[in-house]
C-alpha cells in the first residue's frame, strides 16, 4: 500500500479498481494507474474495520483488454483504513466489483506473463496463508 500511495502521491490522476473475490472467498483487488502499472491484492477483514491483506505490482505495460475489464462492474465505494507500523493510510474513492472481471484479468495475466499462476499468483496465495495463521484468522471455524 505504501507503493501505491507513493505513485498515487506523485500522480492522482488515472486511477482504477477491480475486486472479486477469489476461490477461497477472499477478496482480490487489482489496481491499475494510468494503464501502466497494476497491482494485485488479496484481503481479508480481521474486523469490520481492519482489513489484512498484502500485495504486489504484477504489471508494467497494461494491455487494451484488462484496460477495459478495469472499467467493468458494478460501482463500489471504497473507505478502508490500512494500519502499518508509523501511522495509517485512508483509502476513499469509487471503485468497480465483477468476479468475472477479476478471473478474466487473472488469466489475461496468465497468458502475458509466463510466471503469473507458477509464481505471482501462488507466492501471494502462500504468503497470505502465512498471514492469516499468524493472525490466526477463522480459526474459530476450525
């Protein structure tokens, strides 16, 4: 998140956000600026007003497609609050949720980047695993 406010600090403009949630039912939010950059997420709500979740820029040079899946879904307001070690940030703003749309970008990026699902996409899913243990989120359904 520090990444991202830091270009969004030098830059507001072009902004755009995509959330579905995942197999796994957890939330994937990919975030693209100004079709150059995009990153994705993956979140969990530690409470209803602490999100967990981490991150990684997974794109350099966006293609037309994910371009105009980011612009697909139904509109969602965004206001979350993410803790870190010195102070907090606030994420306000109007985003887009399509499941759909995030699977389609999910394989798009699967086709562009020859690491994508070996690498990218399971180094997320196994660090945020990490996390929910550390946190020891659920484990009252356990």
């Amino acid at each position: 998140m520090l990444e991202i406010k830091s270009d969004y600090d030098k830059d507001p403009t072009n902004w755009q956000l995509l959330r579905g949630k995942d197999s796994q039912n957890h939330l994937t939010t990919f975030i693209a600026h100004d079709d150059i950059k995009l990153w994705q997420l993956k979140t969990v709500w530690k409470n209803p007003v602490t999100p967990l979740g981490l991150g990684k820029c997974v794109s350099r040079n966006l293609n037309d497609e994910i371009c105009e899946l980011m612009k697909t879904g139904n509109d969602i307001p965004i206001h979350e609050i993410y803790p870190n070690k010195d102070n907090f940030l606030i994420a306000l703003g109007l985003g887009k949720y399509s499941k759909s749309s995030t699977d389609q970008v999910k394989e798009i990026l699967h086709q562009d980047i020859s690491n994508y699902t070996s690498k990218i996409e399971r180094d997320l899913n196994l660090e945020f695993n990490k996390l929910l243990k550390k946190e020891q989120i659920f484990k009252h359904y356990i």
